[in-house]
C-alpha cells in the first residue's frame, strides 16, 4: 500500500497572506502616490523613496513594492474609473 502524495507548500512571508498580499503601509502608501500623480502641478518633483520612507515608515524595498502597486491602481483607475 502506498502513502497519498501530499503536497508541502513553501513558507510564506510573515506579511504575506491570500486576502491582503501587501501589507497595509505598503497600500496605504500606493494609493497616497496614485492620488498625487493626478494632482501634482508639473516641476512640482519630490524624491520619492525618501519621502515614502519617511512619510509611512517603510523600507526601501517596501516603496519600491508600493510605487510599482501605485502604477496599478492608476491604471484600474483609468481603466475603470
């Protein structure tokens, strides 16, 4: 008699769930920079990283995340309204 195959699955990020796959201050942030992308008057340029790490605490790689995040809200925004 042989055993059933089970399936083992990799260990997911601590922050990471099926529900929210970004942690809130990740989206909280994108949605802060989807928001000034329509309002920001032309040369009116802060330094993003900086300003995501200082304004939500996040890490460099957490702003890269909620920059890239931004992007599509923007699009579904355009897209959807």
């Amino acid at each position: 008699m042989t055993t059933p195959h089970t399936h083992t699955r990799a260990a997911r990020h601590p922050r990471e769930s099926r529900d929210l796959p970004h942690g809130p201050e990740i989206v909280r942030a994108a949605q802060w920079i989807a928001d000034r992308q329509s309002n920001v008057p032309a040369g009116n340029i802060c330094p993003i990283l900086p300003t995501l790490k200082a304004r939500f605490g996040l890490t460099d790689a957490d702003a890269a995340e909620a920059i890239l995040l931004a992007g599509n809200f923007s699009v579904c925004r355009r897209a959807f309204g």
